[in-house]
C-alpha cells in the first residue's frame, strides 16, 4: 500500500485512512477491504465492483456522478519466454481529490510507484496526475515493443547463420507474434478509452492538457502501427526460416542424389559379375579382379568430378 500526499507514504492495507476532501493518489489491491468500503460508502455503484475484482474485465471507461474509473492493460514478462508478455488488469478510480490505481499483483504497484515517485509533485492537478500514470503505462509497453523489436533483428541475424536452433526460434517468433497481437489489440481499446477521459473532462482542463493528451495519443497510434509492423515481420521471419530449413534439406538432398549417383553404375557393374554363368569372359582371365576394381574407381572418379563441377557435391 502506498500512499502519495505531500509525501510518499507506505502502510499496510489496515492502516489506510482516505480523508475526505484531501487530495490522495493510493496505490493498492483491488482487493483491499478499506478501499472497497470506502468506495460504495462514498457512492461507487456496487456494479463496477466486481468489474474492478475480476481479471477478465476488458478495457473500459465508466463514469458516474462522483467517480470516473478506467479499466486498461498492464504487460508483465512471462517466466515461460522472454517474448511473451501476459496482461493483467490495472483500475483508475478518479474522484476530485482522489486517485486510486488498483492491481492484484505487487510487482505491477512497486514498478508504478518507482517510476511516479520520479514524476509525483504535491502540487499537480488530479487530472495531471491522471495523465501522469497514463503516460507511465504506455511507455512501459513501448519498452516492450522496442524489446521485441531487438530480439527480432537478433533472429534474424541468427537465422542466416549454419548453425541455429529451429525449434527455439519457432518458440520465439510464436511468442513476440501473441504478445505483440495483444499489444495491437489492448491499444486501440486504450486509445478510444483516453479520448472517452480526455472528452469528458471540462473545457479549462481540456485546453490545459491538451498537449499531453496529444501526445498520449500519438504514442498510442505508435504502438498500434509499430506492434502490426511487427507482427508482419514476424511472419516473414518464419518464412524465412522455412526457407532456410527447406534450402537446407534440399542441400542433403541433392548429397545423397550425388552419393547415389556414384554408387548406381558401380552397382550396375558389380551386379554383372554377381551372375552365376559358367562361361564369363573375365572369369579365368588373371587380372580380372583388379580389372574390375578399377574400371570401378575410375568410373566413380569421373562421376565425382562430374558432379563437383556441376556443384552438386
């Protein structure tokens, strides 16, 4: 539980106190027991709480007399891949002189705290502060997409040499492919969800903040456009790598074809003498054997230089 005043505080989550008409920015669970009474005593509707309780609520703005409470989307790096990032549900509740930012998982709070604490000013307006956070969110899931997109250039540089693991690229590129189609996905709903807020909010805040929600915005239509760039070169980068391993087989292909190639006549030839005739030309005959081996190693030799020229081989 922190707590941001004209200071930053950290208590427990039975040591919280929300005091009315005083401007407090609370960083908590979802779950907290005090937030929530505090909530429906002060007018929450009851029907928003298990919107903010449950991690399958989707992004969304709602709005009431007293409260304005933003649902979005914060990505946090799996242990399973590198590449992959999961969603988990962050909750905004906005009163005049209140900011409650909500999340079930303590590293999400602890992430969030450090880098508003960098921001915080006591003298900020709410809806400064508002934009503040927001502006946090997006950028961490910039980071991701920048993240993503170097793992990307290092693939590929692996991909053109001789030896790569194909399975583990495959993993790769199917993860940065399911994290960056949720990151398209989640940004256009938190574009239209900021314009609802921006909207919403009177004409003087709207012209003092105008710029920053500008630049909101422009970061938002980057993500969407850069996550989709992305997500096609992750699709290339498999066909890519499809096209190695293909070329590849068909390299140990055209060896064994070559080695075949070699052995056919000699097989050929070998099969001839394995006939069981009385009368063979080279039966008696003293050099026969040595005869043979070598029409045998020399038809093999002419083949092999054949093909070496031809660059089968």
């Amino acid at each position: 539980m922190y707590v941001f005043a004209d200071r930053l505080y950290r208590k427990g989550e039975e040591d919280i106190e929300l005091v009315k008409n005083e401007k407090q920015i609370v960083f908590s669970s979802a779950k907290n027991r005090k937030i929530i009474e505090w909530l429906l005593k002060n007018g929450f509707h009851e029907t928003f709480i298990e919107d903010i309780q449950s991690e399958d609520q989707s992004v969304a703005y709602e709005e009431n007399e007293g409260f304005k409470l933003i649902i979005l989307k914060y990505f946090r790096p799996s242990k399973e891949n590198e590449l992959l990032f999961e969603d988990s549900n962050i909750v905004m509740i906005i009163t005049e002189d209140k900011l409650l930012f909500l999340s079930d998982f303590e590293e999400v709070i602890k992430k969030m705290v450090s880098k508003f604490y960098k921001r915080y000013k006591p003298d900020d307006s709410i809806e400064y502060l508002t934009y503040t956070i927001l502006d946090i969110l997006i950028d961490n899931t910039m980071d991701i997409v920048d993240l993503i997109d170097d793992r990307l250039e290092e693939i590929e540089d692996i991909i053109f040499k001789k030896e790569l693991d194909e399975e583990e690229i495959q993993k790769n590129l199917y993860f940065a492919r399911r994290s960056l189609n949720r990151i398209a996905k989640q940004s256009v709903f938190e574009n239209d969800v900021i314009n609802k807020l921006y909207n919403h909010y009177p004409t003087q805040i709207r012209k003092k903040l105008k710029f920053e929600f500008i630049d909101l915005k422009e970061h938002l239509n980057f993500l969407i456009n850069e996550s989709k760039t992305y997500l096609d070169r992750t699709g290339y980068l498999q066909n890519l790598l499809m096209g190695f391993i293909s070329n590849r087989m068909n390299q140990a292909m055209q060896r064994l074809a070559a080695i075949s190639l070699i052995f056919l006549p000699l097989t050929f030839i070998v099969g001839n003498y394995g006939m069981n005739f009385k009368y063979m030309p080279e039966i008696n005959w003293e050099y026969g054997y040595i005869f043979v081996w070598g029409v045998n190693l020399g038809l093999g030799f002419v083949i092999y230089r054949w093909l070496k020229k031809k660059q089968w081989i």
